[in-house]
C-alpha cells in the first residue's frame, strides 16, 4: 500500500485503524493473532480483504465444498490444494500462505472443519445407504470374527468397492497398516496395549512373539510392528523392538 499509493506509513495506518475499527476491512489472519500493528517486516506481512471480499470468500468456499459434497457424499473432505485451486480461480492472489489464513479463520467462525488434508462444511456428514451399510456391516463382522487373522486390502475393495471402504478408513473405523493389511481400529488399540505391555515388562518384542501372541501368520506380525514404528511407538533394534 506504502509503494502504491505513495503515503507514509503513519497516515495508511491511521486509514486501516479506522477501517478496521468500523468493519469495513478485516484482517484475514487468526483473530488472536491479529492484535498489534499493522505495520510488519515484508517477510510476515498482513492480508487486508473488504467486509464485502470476505463474504465472497465465504460463500465461493461453501459453494466448492457443497458442490464437492454431493459429488463426493462418501468422502469426508475436499482435499485442500484442490480447495485452493479452485479459489485461485476467482480470486488470484490465494497463494498457499493467504490460503491457509483464510481456512483459519473461516474454521474459527464455524463455518467449515480442516485438517491436515482435507476441508468440509460443518453440517457434512457421511452417510450410508442401507445397502452400502449391509455391505459394511457384513465386511465388519468378518473382522470381528477373525480380529488378529484380517481380510486383505483386495478383499474389502472387492465387496465395498474403492469409496466405501475408503470411507471405513477416513472415519477410522479400518485402520490400513500396510499395502495389504486392514484392521478394526478397536482391535488396533488393543494390539498396540498388548504390544507396549510386553516391551515394558520383557524389554522388547520380536516378529515371532507378536506371530505367536495373535496366533497369526508372519505377515500380520510384519506388518503390526513395521506400523507401530511408523507411528512411532517402537523402534527397531537389531531383529526385535523396543519402546521409542
């Protein structure tokens, strides 16, 4: 503003001050964040938007999702870069940094949810039909007959098909710990419980202790500890696990 309008400092502040004390302008930026000056170095500098360029913001955001939603009534969210491309289209300066301002701050007024990932409307939900229900409540039963011994990845694909088991995975209801590999969430915890437990008390835990504990094949072990120190729960040492 300094640079276009060729005014000092102090008297575009005085301008903003007002502006920003009667609602015709807002700071994009977290309300608990936006105390202080204006005035920054260039390298932390402030977005400005009009009352009425954040109502557009707004409501271009709510269209997206919303549009999003009926296309997608599976999946939880919008993936976020596809979020900021289309904004980017009606408002060009919606860099990443802009971007994640106002997801911020439309997050805070309740408007929408975010994620590391993802961004939804708040009154999203996502719903089954009867008939992908029965299919989730019959794929879900198989895990709970058989928690430690799971069906494949290829095996909930092919009765769910890719969004509904996809949307068992988003809600955390399957937990993918491997290419192949599926488990109950529920169940997950519980191995993980039984996991740390026996490295507390024995100092560590290898492939074949995990194998015998669930009495399952090498490749459920396999894949249970290689998870557990993706999460960061264990680490490996030499062949066996321990505590990080």
């Amino acid at each position: 503003m300094v640079k276009r309008l060729s005014l000092p400092v102090e008297s575009i502040t005085e301008a903003l001050d007002a502006m920003l004390a009667d609602g015709r302008i807002m700071l994009v930026e977290d309300a608990d964040k936006a105390a202080g000056s204006l005035v920054r170095p260039q390298s932390s500098a402030r977005v400005l938007v009009s009352a009425l360029g954040w109502r557009m913001i707004g409501d271009r955001i709510e269209d997206v999702l919303q549009i999003y939603h009926e296309r997608f009534p599976l999946r939880r969210g919008m993936p976020r870069e596809e979020l900021r491309s289309r904004l980017q289209e009606r408002f060009p300066a919606m860099t990443g940094r802009v971007f994640n301002q106002v997801i911020a701050r439309a997050a805070n007024e309740g408007t929408i949810v975010q994620s590391e990932t993802s961004v939804w409307l708040v009154a999203h939900q996502v719903k089954f039909t009867p008939e992908q229900q029965k299919r989730a409540d019959s794929l879900l039963a198989a895990f709970r007959d058989a928690p430690y011994t799971t069906p494949s990845v290829s095996d909930c694909v092919s009765q769910l098909q890719e969004d509904l088991f996809a949307a068992l995975l988003e809600g955390g209801t399957l937990v993918k710990v491997s290419a192949d590999v599926v488990y109950l969430g529920e169940t997950l915890d519980e191995i993980q419980s039984r996991v740390v437990e026996h490295i507390r008390q024995e100092g560590s835990i290898d492939v074949a202790q995990v194998r015998d504990m669930l009495q399952a094949s090498r490749k459920y072990a396999v894949s249970l500890l290689e998870y557990f120190d993706q999460q960061r729960v264990t680490k490996r040492v030499g062949d066996a696990r321990v505590l990080r």
